[in-house]
C-alpha cells in the first residue's frame, strides 16, 4: 500500500509500505476514506523535532472497517468508523473520567496518511457512523477526528458557554473549529485574533463576531480594549509558542480560564505572570474520543460543517505539495484523496 513518508525537514515521500495487519486481538485495520495533514505535522516537516527515523505520518482518520481482531466487539468489518489520533481502551479509570487521551493503555497514532491504517484498542478508540456517509460528510468526519475534537476541548477546557466572551489565539484549523465550538457551546461574543483575511472570513462564518490583527502583548491589549479592560472570560490557545501562551494569558480577565491545545514548542510560564494573573490554565492533547459521538451527530445532522477548513484537496500522491502548501501558509488544512 501506498504512505507518507517524512525522511528529514522538509522531505515528505509517497512510499510503498507493508500492508497493516492485526497483530493483537484488539486491533483493527481500516481502509482510510481520506487523509490529511496536520498543523502539528509541520512541527518535525520544519526541523522543531528530531527525525531520528523515517518517520509514517498522518494521525487523522475516517474510514470502513476492513478486518478486527477476535476481541473486538463494538465495531464490525464493514463500519464506517472515526478514531481520535491517540488510540484509548475507553474503559480504565482516566477514560471514564473524560481523559481517554491520557487512558492508562493509550497508543498515540501515526501512519494514517495512507491507503490502510491498523488501529489498536479498536473498541474503545473507534466510533461507527450511523450509517455509510454521504462523501460531502466525509471531510467534516475527517476533521472530528482531531481538529475538531481538539478546539472543542479548548472550548470546554476555557469554558467558553452563555454570557462569556471567548478568545481565540491562533487561526489554524484548530484555532478556526475552536470558534464553532465556542459557538455550539453558546459563547456570546467570539474574539478571533487573525491577520489573513481568507481566515478571518471562515472565522466569521463559524461565529467570531470581532476580529483583531494584533500579536503577542499588542494583541492581548486589544483583546482587553474590547472588553471593558477586564480581558476574556475564556481564552483559547491553539499555536503553541512562547508568544501565543503569554498573550493568551495576558487576554484573560481574573478568574478566567485557558485552553491550551498548541502542541507546546519552547513555551516557558514566568512564574510571576501566573501568579499575578488569577486564571485558570487547563489544556493538553484533546481527548476527542469523548466528544466524537456527539461531533459526528452534529455533522451527521448537518447543524455544523467542520470540513469547511479543507481548502486544498490533493491526492496522497501528492502529500508533499500538501505539507508545502501548509508550511507556506498557502493552505489551512490540506485533504488527502486516497
Ligand atoms: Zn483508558
């Protein structure tokens, strides 16, 4: 079968790869309906991590069930499924309590910018679909399975809700979705922070009724001059860097809360600033698990339309134009035809 491959910075390949099998009795192998290219993916595709080995890429993944292991149960040859990028049994004591991304068995996924993916813990890591998806559902599926999932865990871990004004820093894909979500969760002023207008547009199309320019302390001061100079009630990072985190700190009123879901890159908290600040911090990798039964209804319904964020479809030949395309900028999120 045919995957991605990233060899060193900036050297993505298209490669023949071994065919995933189902090695324990929990796992499962899905044919992938599409794939795509995460913002983190740019992190090593840029040098930020070492790459000590060819390294298959992609963690994202919809998909039919083609083969499972002899103690799965929950999902069947045939399924359409949905997965989170880190795999959970979805039954120990950190997964009943919400965290299935930091479940006790956990498996962090890689490899799924492919034809098939090999899915372990398949029945707590995978969620049927009601049924067989119309395609123009399939992005939408596609992004429930990290980008979605994991602005809709910044919007809780910020608690954006009725009557609060949120903050988004960051206008990827996860920044973007963290919008709708802060929409769906009934935020009643959304803050977006973005400098290109292509962005901007789609951030006021998911529900972002301001929209500042301004960066880093620039930006956090804006986002107070909105506010009566009280800052956010809930504040969403999704960048990861030394300046997104101050500023998202910065944005936020007292008592307030951030979400941070920027795989963090060098950020280092000044111990004073957290003290001085009185706010809540609360983030990490999403547990997108939890949330996919309810994402995949509200896609399934049609009440919202995550998919919007691909604005670059190419085929998994082509990855490497997909990462460049989203390492220019060029591109939000990039969708892989396989
Ligand atoms: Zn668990």
């Amino acid at each position: 079968m045919r995957g991605a491959v990233l060899h060193g910075a900036g050297d993505v390949r298209v490669e023949d790869l071994p065919m995933p099998t189902v090695q324990e009795p929990t796992d499962a192998v899905i044919r992938l309906a599409a794939a795509c290219v995460c913002g983190s993916d740019l992190w090593p595709y840029r040098g930020a991590d070492e790459i000590r080995e060819p390294r298959p890429m992609g963690h994202e993944y919809v998909g039919v069930i083609e083969e499972v292991g002899s103690a799965v149960s929950n999902v069947k040859v045939g399924d359409f499924v949905v997965g989170s990028f880190i795999a959970s049994d979805n039954t120990c004591e950190i997964c009943r309590s919400g965290y299935q991304s930091a479940c006790v068995q956990r498996v962090g996924m890689t490899g799924s910018q492919a034809e098939y993916l090999r899915v372990p813990l398949a029945d707590g890591t995978l969620v049927a679909t009601p049924g067989e998806p119309a395609p123009d559902l399939i992005p939408s599926l596609l992004a429930a399975s990290d980008v979605l999932g994991t602005g809709w865990f910044a919007a809780a871990a910020a608690q954006a809700g009725p009557g609060r004004t949120v903050a988004v820093v960051g206008d990827g894909a996860v920044g973007l979705l963290g919008v709708l979500a802060a929409r769906e969760m009934g935020a009643e002023r959304i803050i977006a922070l973005s400098r290109h207008a292509d962005r901007q547009a789609l951030a006021t199309e998911f529900g972002a009724t301001d929209i500042v320019t301004e960066r880093g302390d620039e930006g956090a001061a804006a986002v107070k001059e909105l506010t009566d100079g009280l800052g956010a009630h809930s504040v969403i990072e999704a960048v990861g860097t030394q300046e997104a985190m101050l500023q998202a700190i910065r944005s936020t009123r007292p008592g307030g809360h951030v979400g941070f879901v920027g795989v963090s890159h060098g950020v280092e908290i000044p111990g004073r600033l957290l003290f001085g600040s009185h706010v809540h911090l609360h983030g990490g990798p999403a547990p997108v698990r939890e949330y996919l039964p309810e994402l995949i209804d509200l896609i399934w319904d049609r009440r919202i339309d995550p998919g919007r964020v691909f604005d670059l479809e190419v085929p998994l030949e082509d990855a490497a134009e997909a990462y460049r395309a989203m390492d220019e900028r060029r591109a939000i999120k990039a969708l892989l035809r396989v």
